[in-house]
C-alpha cells in the first residue's frame, strides 16, 4: 500500500469524515493492500450512512465472497440492486445482477 497516498486519504477524512469518496477511496486502499478487516469497516460505512453510493456494493460483495462469506455477499449485491433501481442506475444494476447470478451459481456458461 503506498503511505503517502494512505496519509493522504486519512488526511481529507479528517477535514470531511462524511465524504463518502473518500470512505470508498479508503476501502479500496485498504482492499488492494490485502487490509480486509479495514476495507470491510469502511465499505460497511457506506453502505450504513451513504447508502446511495452504489460503488459500494459490488466491491464489498466481492470482498464477502473472497473471504468466505457467500450469504452475506449475496445480501449485499441485494441491497446493492436496490439501490441502482433508486438511483436509475442500470450499468451498476448490470454489474451487480451478474456478481448476484456469480454468487448464486446462476451465471451461464457456453457448451
């Protein structure tokens, strides 16, 4: 994880720590850096006190699935569909119908 990008980020959450950019921009910091327990903190973030930050909910899905915790990625990719419909979203409401179909084992497969 590069530091000074990392301070940086924790410097602007400190100036504005409802600044739902940089909640996500930290998640995902500490997501690439391998930093689950963190990255889940702050995506949770999100998805309690910006809800309509749809980012949030394929990265975190994955996150769930990647750790283990298929039923719980499922919940959030729900969520997630839920609120692309409010926003009018449908590039992320694609995105999280495929992740949902992938965590289900509904994904479609050429023979």
């Amino acid at each position: 994880m590069q530091t000074t990008r990392l301070n940086k980020l924790l410097e602007f959450l400190e100036a504005d720590p409802s600044d739902p950019f940089i909640l996500y921009a930290l998640a995902t910091e500490y997501n690439t850096a391998g930093d689950a327990e963190k990255a889940f903190y702050y995506y949770n973030s999100l998805v309690e006190n910006s809800p309509e930050y749809v980012g949030t909910y394929y990265h975190l899905g994955k996150l769930y699935e990647k750790t283990g915790c298929k039923d719980r990625a499922v919940d959030v990719y729900q969520l997630g569909l839920k609120a692309a419909r409010n926003k009018n979203d449908n590039h992320a409401f694609s995105e999280l119908q495929a992740a949902l179909n992938s965590a289900l084992g509904l994904d479609y497969e050429d023979d």
